[in-house]
C-alpha cells in the first residue's frame, strides 16, 4: 500500500538542515508540500492592533521567502501548494481531500500554532500528526531540564546549556518523494509579489538562497571578528550580522550560523567577537523555549509577573511614537529607519522600547504589536519576550531597565549623523494635542 504524507511548511523555509521533512520523506511513496499564509498571523494581533495589516516590506520578504521555496521544489519535481487560510482551514480542506497518512512540520513555539495544530489532530484522529525540532539551536529531548521548567533568567539558561553541542546541519535535501501523480492537486499560486527593489538605503532579499549567500559573506569577512565593538551601531549594513530576516522565517538554520561560525574560528581564531555572536544566538533560543513555556502569559498585560505594570495606553502618544514625532530625535529617526525599511538596530529597538514604556508610560503590548507589524525579521518569541523584558514583566530578574535617552544619543550618535539622515529633529510640535502638555521639546522646554 503506498503511503502518502504531508508536509506543512511553517518557520521553516528552506530545504537545508531540515530533519522533520527529511523524516517524512523516508516515511511516505507521495509527499504534498504545503505552506499556509495565514490571514490572521500576516496581520497584527487581533486583540491590539484590530485588522491593520503588515507592512508592504515585511509581506514582500515572506512572498520572496515563498517563491524561492517554491522554485526549489519545483527543482526536486515537487510542487509548493499555497493556501490563503489558516491552518486549520487550509491543511484541513487538503486532508479531506486526499488519503493523507502522515503529517510532519517543524515545531513552533507559538500558543496559537499549537492550538492549531491540536485541533486538526483531533479533527483527523487516524492520521498521524508528527512534529520535529528544526528552528531552535537544541533539540527538545537534548534540552538538560523540561520544557515547562525553563530557568527563569537568561544567565542560569545559558549556564545550563552550556556543555550542550550544537548539532551539525543536515545537508540540503536533493531528492524527495513526488506528488501524488493521479490526484488532481490545487491550482498554482499566483498571488506572489512583484515589487521592485525601491529600498533607499539598504535591502534583505527573501529566501533560502539569499539568506545562505549573505551567511557566506559574512563569514568569509573580517567583520565577525570585530562584532561585540560595532554591534550597537545604528545604522551600519556590517556592523551587525544581519541573519534576523532569515532566521526568523527558517530560511536559514540557526545551527547552520553556528557551524559556518565555528568554521571561521577554525580558520581565524576565537574572540570575544566571535562568542558574543553565539551568545546572542543562545539569547534568541531562550525566548524560543520561553515561548513556548509561557504561552498566551507572552501576550498578557502583567506578563510573567504577579501585579499589572502602571501604564495604559494613550493614543495621540502611541500616534507619535509610531510615526517618529515625539520629543526625543533619536527615537524619531529609529521610528524613521523602521517605517521605511522594515528594520532596526537591536540597540535602537531598546531605545525606542524603553521610550515608548517609561517615557510615554504606555502600554507595552502596543508596542510589541506595532514591531509585529512593521519588522521584516518579526519572530514571535524574541518580539513578544524582548518587550516583556524590558516593560519589566518578563525573565528580566530587575525591575525597571529604563534608558536615558540623552545618554544614549550621546553615546551612539554622537555627531548625530544617524539622527540627521533619518529626519529625527520632527518633534513634539508635529502633535497638536493637549496630550503632549508637560513633555519635554528638543530644546529644553516644556509643552504648556
């Protein structure tokens, strides 16, 4: 009898160090690949943002990220089928459809993909639903405590894995079996996006093959070595790795970086460059398995903690902040850079987080969302966890991680270049509301 699976393709789109497909493809005679875009996780969340939609850059880089996984299965003999649904919707009209007999993916962190998947299990009780670690660093049964007894900072993570081996990545999958060639499969997609390259200062093109080649010229640079110094430049295509986009749709494998890393200390030698770039790999790891221990506690209000944070939320601030027209230029010129490139520095996401929490005292679940929105490199667990961990309600062990916000435009923008090229001197003034009553302008003052 010749067995057919499936093959749901979620944050994981590629083809590389890819175990759970690999899996299934060993398993089964006929293999359907399947993608679902799925409406209601293209928008913000539903529950704080409304219906807005995603920015025009970050549904360019997820098309991009589709489209090239289709042109490599297409490669293999294969055939990607999209579906405009939700999983549940998609995969579920597909499984009645065909005689599927297995179902593999990639484990998700995500309390909503989970309950997802738990509903079509228990929709199609005889078929078999299997899901395999592929997008974190370590593999749930190498991890040396449960899932559920996550430790609770960061520092005591990080020194419980520390005598665990990253895994090599498997090798790219050359072979697959084929669709089912006496069914007759969905009509092929054409709703990817045709947009030009209209980036005014830099551009991530996605993809599995993109995000490989930008590995591979990192690494085969002199920039690794220097990482930990210019990390926390604002504006710089080098000074930072850039592997954020890619990681954070699958195109490229987390263990994938850790093995060209490694390689490059073969040949260069180790620094402190080189393990800060691990340790900030293990930083993104650790919000994968908070995500999934705490669950829908990484959208709550009072997040991990037992008492609610004294901020609510006002709009004409939320307004300026999101457009870059608050009073501090260096906020506004982070805000710039991110509305019109879908990216920014980790050093200018602290900032503006902890301008939009202390500063403007607002609601700290808005901001996360309008990151969701807007970032090309959105990944679930490092944006909801990093917004917890500095709103002061998540695995950060102190209290308030407040930045001075002049301390940090003297530090990092020094001459104010970064300021200047992205317009930050828009200000308060832009805001005609007696909602800005009392904040301070650029040159000292105060609103009356």
């Amino acid at each position: 009898m010749k067995k057919l699976g499936l093959y749901y393709f979620g944050n994981d789109l590629r083809l590389h160090d890819l175990a759970p497909l690999r899996a299934l493809a060993a398993r089964v005679d006929y293999l359907l690949c399947v993608v679902c875009v799925d409406p209601a996780l293209l928008g913000s969340s539903p529950h704080i943002l409304g219906d807005a939609s995603i920015s025009h850059r970050r549904r360019q880089f997820v098309e991009e990220s589709i489209a090239q996984l289709s042109e490599d299965l297409d490669a293999l003999g294969q055939r990607l089928i999209v579906c405009r649904a939700s999983p549940v919707d998609g995969l579920g009209e597909l499984l009645d459809r065909y005689p599927v007999d297995e179902v593999y993916k990639s484990r998700h962190p995500g309390s909503y993909e989970r309950v997802q998947w738990q509903v079509l299990q228990k929709r199609f009780p005889s078929t078999r639903f299997q899901e395999l670690d592929s997008h974190t660093l370590f593999n749930w049964d190498a991890l040396p405590f449960a899932p559920a007894e996550l430790p609770p900072t960061f520092s005591q993570f990080r020194k419980a894995v520390a005598a665990l081996r990253v895994q090599q990545p498997l090798p790219t999958l050359t072979e697959l079996p084929p669709p089912p060639d006496a069914m007759e499969l969905p009509a092929r997609d054409e709703g990817f996006l045709a947009l030009g390259d209209d980036a005014k200062h830099f551009r991530f093109y996605g993809g599995e093959v993109a995000g490989l080649e930008h590995t591979q010229r990192y690494f085969d640079s002199d920039w690794p070595s220097q990482y930990k110094v210019l990390r926390n430049d604002l504006d710089s295509w080098h000074h930072s790795t850039k592997f954020s986009p890619w990681l954070a749709l699958g195109c490229v494998s987390a263990r994938e970086i850790v093995s060209q890393l490694r390689d490059y200390e073969a040949r260069h030698g180790a620094n402190d460059s080189t393990e800060w770039i691990y340790f900030e790999l293990l930083w993104r790891e650790y919000f994968q398995w908070y995500a999934y221990q705490h669950a829908d506690r990484l959208f709550c209000f009072q997040g991990i903690k037992e008492h609610k944070p004294l901020t609510s939320f006002y709009p004409e601030r939320f307004r300026a902040w999101s457009c870059g027209k608050t009073p501090w230029p260096l906020v506004n010129a982070c805000m710039h850079q991110l509305n019109e490139t879908g990216y920014m520095s980790n050093r200018g996401r602290q900032i503006v987080a902890s301008c939009f929490v202390h500063e403007l005292q607002l609601d700290w679940r808005y901001g996360a969302a309008y990151f969701e929105q807007q970032l090309i490199d959105y990944d679930m667990a490092s944006n909801w966890g990093n917004w917890q961990y500095l709103a002061g309600v998540g695995a950060d062990p102190r209290a308030h991680r407040r930045f001075d916000l002049e301390k940090q435009a003297r530090q990092y923008d020094p001459d104010g270049a970064f300021t200047r090229r992205w317009r930050g001197g828009e200000t308060c003034a832009a805001i005609d509301s007696q909602d800005m009553v009392g904040w301070p302008c650029v040159d000292g003052s105060k609103n009356q």
